[in-house]
C-alpha cells in the first residue's frame, strides 16, 4: 500500500516512500537489481538515501511479519538471494544488523545456517533453493561475493506533513 499525501495549494505529493521503494511499517525498503558485495551493498544503500535526504542501510528483519513482507517483494522479482544487514564480522558467532548496530534476536537460518563455512562467512543473504530446504531463509556467506542487497531507510511522517 502506497501513503501519499496530495497537497492541493502546491499541486505537490508528498510520499512517505520514493517510487520503487515499498512501504512497511516506518520503513521503506528497496530492492536492487545490480549484486554488490556486502560492503558496497551498504554504501549503494547510503548514496541512495542521501539523493531523498535520508539515512539509508542495508536492511533489518527484525521479526516474521518483516521477513514475510521482504520474501513477498523477492518473489515480485523472482530473486533468489540478497543481502540484509545482518553480520558477524566483529565477533565470530556473534550476529548485528548494521542499521542500529543491535545484537539480533530474531532470525530465519535455513538448513545447517550459520555455518561459516571455511571460517570466512559473515554477511548474511535471504536466499531461495527449494533443493536444499531455502525459502527465503537465510545463510552466512563470503562477503566479497556480489549479490542483490535490500535497503532500508526511515518513511517520511505524513502525519506531520498533515500538521
Ligand atoms: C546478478 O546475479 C544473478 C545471479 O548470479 C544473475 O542471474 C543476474 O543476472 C545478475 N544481475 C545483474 C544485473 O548482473
Ligand atoms: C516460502 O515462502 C513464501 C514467502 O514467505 C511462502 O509464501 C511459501 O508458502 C513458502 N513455501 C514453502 C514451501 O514453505
Ligand atoms: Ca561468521
């Protein structure tokens, strides 16, 4: 669902998210056809959003209904992998979204994930391979690998603009 707002004296819509962004909860996510590795993933997201005056990252699936919301715009698409802000390149095992910095709490593992295969995977894609049990679910991968990644930044406040 798109919110918008029609200013009628200036003949201006104000959007809570930009075209081709998806509207969830206070967030708008975007969806990449290009793959990136995970570090340029996050610095694409950031340009991105400075060109909306926003702060952009890569995103956080903190819960279901988000996961839910994020594998609904992958099937659009028919992607079968893409990067979230998920990481564990501080502390081995130990897994932050990038956008807050917050150790998570929730998570999707698919079959036998994480693993850190070869003692080198640490960022973190929702991928698809029915073959071996991924539905959307999510695996540790190298980070140099390029995939499509999901943005995420904050939705402007309609309701402030309604005053
Ligand atoms: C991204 O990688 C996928 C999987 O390797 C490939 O199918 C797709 O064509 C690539 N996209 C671009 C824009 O290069
Ligand atoms: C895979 O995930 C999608 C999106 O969440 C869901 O609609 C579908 O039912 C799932 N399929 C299986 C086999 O679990
Ligand atoms: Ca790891």
């Amino acid at each position: 669902m798109k919110l918008c707002v029609l200013a009628f004296v200036a003949t201006v819509v104000f959007c809570a998210c930009p075209t081709s962004w998806s509207h969830y909860g206070d967030k708008c996510f975007f969806l990449s056809r290009d793959n990136e590795t995970f570090a340029d993933s996050l610095k694409l997201c950031e340009v991105i959003g400075r060109q909306y005056g926003r702060s952009a990252s890569l995103a956080t699936v903190d819960d279901a209904k988000t996961q839910q919301f994020l594998a609904n715009l992958m099937i659009k698409i028919n992607s079968i992998g893409m990067y979230i802000g998920l990481n564990d390149l501080v502390t081995e095992g130990e897994f932050h979204w990038i956008a807050n910095g917050k150790q998570a709490t929730y998570f999707n593992w698919g079959p036998t994930q994480p693993n850190n295969r070869g003692g080198n995977e640490n960022c973190v894609a929702m991928r698809v391979d029915p073959v071996i049990g991924f539905n959307y679910s999510w695996t540790d991968g190298p980070c140099t690998v390029p995939t499509t990644y999901i943005c995420e930044m904050v939705a402007a406040d309609i309701g402030n603009l309604l005053g």
